[in-house]
C-alpha cells in the first residue's frame, strides 16, 4: 500500500492543496510585479523559511507515532491493509492481506464489521462507543471510508483509548446504585411490615419502587386500628427523591400514628402533619390522605391535603371519585384542611393510592385517574388480587420512572354463618332513674342471644353499666348505648352530647364518684373516648372473644 498516494485521499487534504497552490501562484505573481529580485528579497527579511507542507509529511511515520489505534482495511472483504504501532502493541502484530474478520479477530469479537460494511455502502463515518476491548480496556471506534487511486474502497479504523472515563462512569453508576439500595433499604423499612387487619375489612397495599435512584421517593401508607371498631387509613407522598425523602416519610408516618391515637378527625390530624413537616423541613412537602372507616356509620370520613382522590366501587360495581374537600400539601403552613364523607357500605371496595400509579410524562393526569378508574371497575377478588391487577393495568414495570404505593380496603358484604358473627344492637336512652336499668337488661338480652357464655356476659353488663352510669351522670342528652360483635371482639360504646373527655383517675376511699372509667378499663381488653362530629362524645370498650365462641358464634 503506498500511504503517499494514498493520504493525498483523506478527507479535505485535496483542498488544503488546492488552497496551498492557488496561495503560492498568487504570491509569485506579486513577486514578479515588484521592482526587487528574489534574492534581494530573500536577503531582506528575517522571516524563517516556509515549514513542509502536510502532503509531504511520511503518512506512515505519522500514523505510527499516534497513540489512538489505528488500522486500515480495503475492498469488499475488507483486507487488512496497515495497522499502526499501537494496535500491534494493544493487540498482537498483524498481517496484512488477510479479512478483517481473520486479520482483527478482535473487531470482529466487539461487533465491528457491521459497522465496516456501513461506512463502506454509506461514505459517512460510523462510530461505536465504549467497548471493551480482549486487553481489557475500552475504546471508542470510528470507521472512515476512503477512496484509493485505483478507486478502490477503504475504511480507516481509529480507536481511541477511553478506559478512564468508562471507568469513572461505572465508578459513578455503582455510586448510584448504592445509593438506590440505600433508599430502598431505608423505605421499606419504614413501610409497615405486616399490615394491621381490623375486623370489619379486608386490606392489601403494594410498593414498587423506582427502577432508578431518582425515582426512589417518599411514598408511603398505614393502616391503624383505632379501637371500637374503627379504622384509620393513610397514604402519602413526599415530595423529592432519595434517602433523605425516604427519611422525612419516615418521621411523617411516625407522626401520624401517634396523632392518630388521639382519635381527632382526619382535618385536625392533617393540621398537625401540616405543622410537623414545616418543622422538619421548611422545603420539604407532602401530599397526604387520612380516613377513618367507621363499621356502624358505613361511611368512609377523610381529608386530603393536595393528594390524588380516593377511588370507591359500590357493591353494583358503579365507581366514583371523593374529590372534595381537598387542601394544600403538607408543609405549606397556614392554610385549613376540611373533612370530607364518602358512603363505603358492605360490598365497597376503596383505592387509595400515590401518583405514580397514573402519572405519565406525555399523558394528562385526569386520564390516568379515568383508566385506574376504569381498570377498578372491572377488578374483582380479594384486596392483593384487586391490587396487583391496579399495577398491572397501569403498565408499573421494574425500570418505572416513580414510585408507586397503592392500598386497597375491601368492607365485605357478609351473608349467612359469616354474617351471624357480625351483629349490631342499639338502645336510646332517654334518661332519669330507669335509665341505667333499662341499659343493663337490654345489654344482657342481646349477649344472651348472641350466646356468650356467662363470665363474658357478665362482665359486658357490667361495663355496660358503667359506662351509662358515667354518662348520665358527666354527659347530656341525646344518650345512645351500641353494642357490636364481630369474628374477634365484643364493643360497647355509648355516646351523649357533652364533648368533655373522660380519663382515668385514682379515686381516693371518701370518694364517691370516679371509679367507673377505672373498673372498666380494668376488665375490659382496651377503651377509649373520641368526641363526635357535631359535638359530643362517645366512651368504648371492647373484650377480646374466646376463640370457641369467635368459631360458633
């Protein structure tokens, strides 16, 4: 190969002596006009005598003195023309005449004859980025198409050593990837291990995280039993990315448990995350959405604070949005939440869930609520069946760019043997002296017909005693006394219209009032008080049922 010849074909070097002969023709025809001979001239100036021009240069010194690898193939079977000191150094001594695909055996390893037959049809260069190399290191090759004198074609192979920067790349994705499980770790962790299953519903709740490290945020939900028979749900969101949005979840869900067992209404609840995250960081919000399920009102009480509504499906299978009230995100400060009620009879089915579930980059965020709404509407079976047929419906894969949270409850519509382990008894009472006998012979009616045995017959109508007895005297009218057996537990609750809360105090021996609360809460499992909406307040208990009468009812 006579590289002499055949670099007067690289690209642009016709042009460059176009330019240089054109340049010389002009200066000499200067020179002649001029009233000075050349020698004179010569002998007047000190400039330095011209460098060599570029065509003069020996290709192959120069080629060879390249640190990039380089290589030169020509015809259709791309015959190995010349490679350069370098590739040889990288990659064995080569022999020219040979097929590439023989000759560079290596090339052939990383997938580059393709990329031969391309620059060699086409006569535009074609690159591949960042391949290792059987030497270990990564190079990024660029195929050129020359033409010969004889006008065969050639393709020149450079190859140029990136290996620091792929290694810093992967140095940065194992970084990242860390980081990722690092979050991960830390969410999950968060997350409730087991949900709590009250007695009245049925609950499932899925996460996914991100399939990058960005896309691991602060998605969370909880389920909390309240006690008498009553259910708090929660999801939410933090805005933000990472460990440390995973860690601001951690404190919101801390916080909401605890806030939760004061038994306020989901906007006061709300109103005190609100001030919470504002606390941990001012730059920092979350969407949320807290709701209490109470069994003997079939109704879902909520409030939402800038989160995603919560989706419901009657026992028809008709489904609807609760869109309103909703308020600012958490962590806005100053502004007021509002509670919001939503029927969720037996037979209901509710989705609470977080946005990356229907948000997508090229899609309205209405419409992705409208096919989640859509996929529910045909979602049938227990609440993890429901669930996953959610995420599947929504196309959530492992490389999806958010995370997702969804919780589904399930407020079953319980018929026959099933049924007769969920029953409910009410008495109102209107006061006066024959109000607390009244109460104890219709509480000792009801557990008599639903066939407790007589230590926890006895000890409901004592409770049940008790807790009138307190009423009638702390509380006012309208006085209502409910008592209510699920699978697992008997509740005894009674409500007035005085929104004083009892608490539990040592009574001293002259004292004649003061022992009622404390006899109950001695013989009874767990009790509590919340006030009501509309003013006033209820006082619960509950005691847990042997497991013989639990089965037979």
């Amino acid at each position: 190969m006579n590289f002499t010849r055949w670099s007067a074909r690289l690209p642009g070097t016709q042009r460059r002596a176009a330019a240089r002969a054109e340049h010389t023709i002009t200066t000499a025809d200067r020179r002649g006009e001029g009233s000075v001979p050349a020698a004179r001239a010569e002998q007047l100036t000190d400039e330095p005598p011209p460098a060599p021009a570029v065509d003069e240069l020996p290709v192959r010194e120069v080629l060879d003195r390249v640190p990039a690898l380089v290589a030169l193939v020509h015809g259709p079977e791309h015959r190995l023309a010349y490679v350069n000191d370098a590739y040889a150094a990288a990659f064995g001594v080569r022999h020219p005449g040979e097929p590439a695909a023989e000759a560079l055996p290596e090339l052939r390893d990383l997938g580059l004859m393709p990329l031969l037959d391309q620059a060699q049809r086409s006569g535009r260069p074609r690159t591949l980025k960042s391949r290792k190399a059987p030497d270990g290191r990564h190079y990024t090759f660029t195929c050129t198409p020359v033409t010969e004198d004889d006008g065969e074609s050639a393709v020149l192979v450079f190859a140029t050593d990136v290996t620091d920067h792929a290694e810093a790349a992967e140095r940065l994705r194992a970084s990242e990837r860390r980081q990722r499980e690092t979050a991960v770790t830390l969410q999950r962790s968060l997350l409730p291990q087991e949900l709590e299953q009250p007695d009245d519903l049925r609950i499932a709740a899925t996460y996914h995280p991100g399939g990058t490290e960005a896309a691991v945020g602060g998605d969370w939900y909880d389920v909390i039993t309240l006690g008498g028979g009553r259910t708090a749900l929660v999801i939410g969101d933090v805005m933000g990315r990472g460990v440390r949005a995973a860690a601001v979840m951690g404190q919101l869900r801390t916080a909401v448990r605890a806030y939760a067992r004061l038994d306020l209404p989901p906007h006061e609840v709300l109103q005190l995350l609100d001030g919470l995250a504002t606390e941990i960081d001012a730059n920092q919000i979350a969407t949320c959405v807290y709701a209490v399920h109470d069994p003997n009102e079939g109704r879902l009480v909520y409030a939402s604070a800038g989160h995603l509504p919560i989706l419901i499906r009657d026992e028809a299978g008709t489904v609807r949005r609760a869109d309103e009230p909703t308020g600012p995100p958490l962590g806005t400060g100053g502004w007021m939440h509002a509670s919001g009620t939503v029927p969720l009879g037996p037979g209901s089915t509710a989705v609470l869930y977080t946005d990356g579930l229907v948000e997508r980059r090229n899609e309205d965020l209405d419409e992705g609520i409208a096919a989640l709404e859509r996929a529910l509407a045909g979602a049938t079976g227990t609440p993890q069946v429901v669930c996953d047929r959610l995420v599947r419906s929504a196309g959530v894969t492992a490389d999806h760019d958010d995370d997702v949270a969804v919780l589904v409850l399930q407020h079953p519509n319980r018929t026959g043997p099933d049924g007769e382990l969920f029953r409910n008894a009410a008495l109102e009472l209107l006061g006066g002296v024959e109000a607390a006998p009244r109460a104890r012979a219709f509480a000792s009616g009801v557990l008599t017909s639903w066939r407790f045995p007589a230590d926890l017959h006895d000890l409901g109508v004592l409770a049940t005693s008790e807790l009138v007895a307190n009423s009638l005297q702390h509380g006012t009218p309208p006085m209502r006394l409910r008592l209510r057996r699920t699978d697992r537990r008997l509740i005894i609750e009674v409500t007035d219209g005085d929104d004083h809360l009892p608490r539990r105090r040592r009574a001293e021996p002259g004292d004649e009032s003061g022992r009622g609360i404390a006899i109950v809460a001695t013989i009874a499992s767990h009790w509590g008080s919340r006030r009501t909406p509309g003013g006033g307040k209820a006082v619960w208990c509950e005691f847990l049922l042997p497991r013989a009468v639990a089965d037979t009812g």
